[in-house]
C-alpha cells in the first residue's frame, strides 16, 4: 500500500540540461570571427547612440565623406602592420618592433623628398629632392631590412624574438631621431600627400592600401602551400623542419614581410600629417597591433590565424578609441578604458572561460 508520505511527497525536481554540444549556437560560438564581429557591432551601437551621425555619408566634391569613413581611414596603418604581424604570431614569434620601423619608413621618405621651392613659369613650385617613386622605395626597402634583420636574429642566431625585436625596437626608434636630427621634417611635395590624405574613386587610398594587402595577403596564403608551412611552424617548428619545412627562410621571409608593413604604414602616416617625426610616430603602434590580432582571433601561441579577424581587430581598436573620445574620457584614462573592453573581450574569446560560466550556471540552475 502506498504510504501517506508517499502520497504527499513532490515529484523528482528534472535536472536542467545544458545545450547539446552539436547545437547551431555553440557551432557559431566556436567560429573565430564571430566574437570580433560581436565586439565592434557593441562598440559601434554605443557609438552611434553618442554620436546619431555614424551611419551618414554623404558625397561631396566627388569623395566619399562620413564619421564610418574616417574610422577605416584611420584604422588603415593599424591594420596593416597588425596584418604583417598576424604572420610573426602565427610562427609563434613577436615583433614589438614595428613601431620603430613606422618611424624609419617615414623620416627616410622625409629626407629623400624634403620639398624644396624652385620657380616654374614665374610660378614657386615644391619640388622633390628623389624621384617620389625612388623615396618610396627606399623607405619601404629600409623597413624590409629591419624586419629581415630581426628574422636573422630570430632564426639563424636563435635569440628569443622578444628580445630580437627589443633591440631593433630601441635601435630602430634611435635611427629615427638620427635621421630627423630629433626634429620634426616638415614635407612639402603635394603628390606624396596623395597616400595619407588621397582618394581614388571617391574611397580613401589609404583604405584601399589597406584593402589591398590584407586580399593580396589571403589569395598567396589560400592558394598556395605557405599558409600551411607557416601554420605548421607554428605548431611545431622542429617537426616542421623535419617534414622538409624550410623553417628558418620562412620565418626571415615572414619577419621582413612585417618589417614592409610598417614600412607602408609609416608611409601612410607621414603623408598624413605631412612630416615625419623620429620621437613619436609610430610609438605604441606595436601594443594595438598585437592587441588588433589577438582581438581577432589569432593565437599567441602559434599554429592558427586568420587575417580577417585582424582587419576586424584593427576596426575595433580604432572604433574604440573613437568611442573613447565620443563619451569624452579625459585622455589620461583613456588607456585604462581600452584595456578594461579589451580584457572583455578576450576573456569572452576564451572557450575555457567560456566553458567555465556554462559549468557555473549549471551548478545554480540544479540547486
């Protein structure tokens, strides 16, 4: 016979259920780029909702015009030195050096076409001291240099790459005050403006340079073996030698790659103010590129990467720090804010974190 107590006695509680692990949201989840693009569509609403002018452009003097174009405007050198560092990460390497070489690349193209004044038709025209097609390759051939140079030290001396780049870090911003003299070099040649401050049908140069790598960059990666070489390096350098991997050429190829980067971009940015200054261009550049690819998805620890996610990286770092200034946090802070949305962000990136709050709203739910 069933018992008074049996009678009264409630129904087993059903134990809550996590989502099966094959489930569409978690597949989703574990895509790399699709907590970036969750990241700078967040940043990007709360930008819009302090500045209700983010999403209009408008056509005027036949360019392209808005507060949108202006972040990718901007977010062009970013991204392409985090491009070319994209592929330093991914040989589990580090280059804290492409700041220095931004700085390099513009004081040698300052130098090379300076802007001296010569009177053509009784007119005062800025001439070029070098062939701008000739300063333009000198600058960037002395950013590949220094990036070769840090990849000799990384693969054939066997220095730690941090500290390889370090000493290129410190020569390299030395060099830079030596070629400026520890002045700013003012430069007066229109054409070379065209690069920073240009547009070509209507969209900004700078933002098709930028355009330019990252697809030049994707179509060599996907349609040939190197995409692989680099992944394998960076998972295992030694059983990538053995498996008749050329390790050592890559890893200088990859690190003068990141070395030409910078090079443009310190094109991009002294065309953009109009001089180059050997103090301060390029200074932190390094800190937001790492943070642009990691952001984005590429592991620090070698092997994977994808080149999308660090052009989306680029564009949140860039959105951010406009954000910043939209809210109006006084610049001393400014630098805290983004490290606290960065930390966020990487910890939401983080499938063992991510796995952890599951575990611990499981926990709660079967209380």
């Amino acid at each position: 016979m069933t018992t008074s107590h049996e009678m009264n006695a409630s129904p087993p509680r059903p134990m809550p259920q996590l989502p099966p692990p094959d489930s569409a949201w978690l597949r989703a989840a574990r895509h790399p780029l699709v907590w970036p693009l969750v990241t700078l569509a967040l940043i990007l609403a709360v930008n819009a909702s302090l500045n209700p002018g983010l999403w209009h452009l408008e056509w005027r003097d036949g360019h392209l015009y808005g507060s949108l174009v202006d972040i990718v405007n901007r977010a062009a050198p970013l991204a392409i030195v985090a491009l070319g560092l994209t592929l330093v990460i991914a040989t589990r390497g580090i280059d804290i050096s492409v700041g220095a070489v931004v700085a390099i690349s513009g004081a040698v193209a300052a130098l090379m076409i300076g802007g001296d004044l010569k009177i053509v038709d009784g007119q005062p025209v800025h001439i070029s001291h070098w062939p701008l097609s000739v300063a333009l390759l000198a600058a960037l051939a002395a950013a590949a240099a220094c990036g070769a140079w840090n990849g000799l030290l990384v693969a054939r001396a066997g220095l730690q790459p941090i500290i390889a780049t370090l000493i290129m870090m410190l020569a390299g911003r030395g060099a830079a005050q030596l070629l400026t003299g520890g002045q700013i070099i003012t430069i007066y040649y229109p054409p070379y403006f065209v690069i920073g401050n240009g547009f070509f049908l209507g969209v900004p140069v700078a933002a098709l340079l930028a355009l330019a790598v990252w697809l030049g960059m994707s179509l060599l990666l996907d349609r040939s073996a190197l995409g692989l070489f680099i992944q394998a390096i960076g998972i295992n350098p030694r059983a990538a030698r053995v498996a008749g991997v050329r390790a050592r050429t890559i890893t200088i190829c990859v690190y003068a790659f990141c070395g030409l980067c910078a090079g443009v971009a310190g094109l991009i940015v002294s065309s953009n103010v109009k001089s180059a200054d050997g103090n301060n261009a390029g200074v932190l550049m390094e800190l937001d590129a790492i943070l642009a690819v990691t952001v984005g998805g590429t592991l620090l620890t070698g092997g994977r990467f994808t080149l999308a996610g660090t052009v989306i990286g680029a564009l949140i770092i860039q959105t951010l720090t406009s954000t910043i200034y939209a809210i109006g946090v006084p610049p001393e802070i400014n630098l805290v804010v983004k490290a606290v949305v960065v930390f966020a962000v990487m910890l939401l990136q983080s499938p063992e974190f991510r796995r952890q709050v599951r575990a611990l709203a499981f926990r709660r739910s079967a209380r």
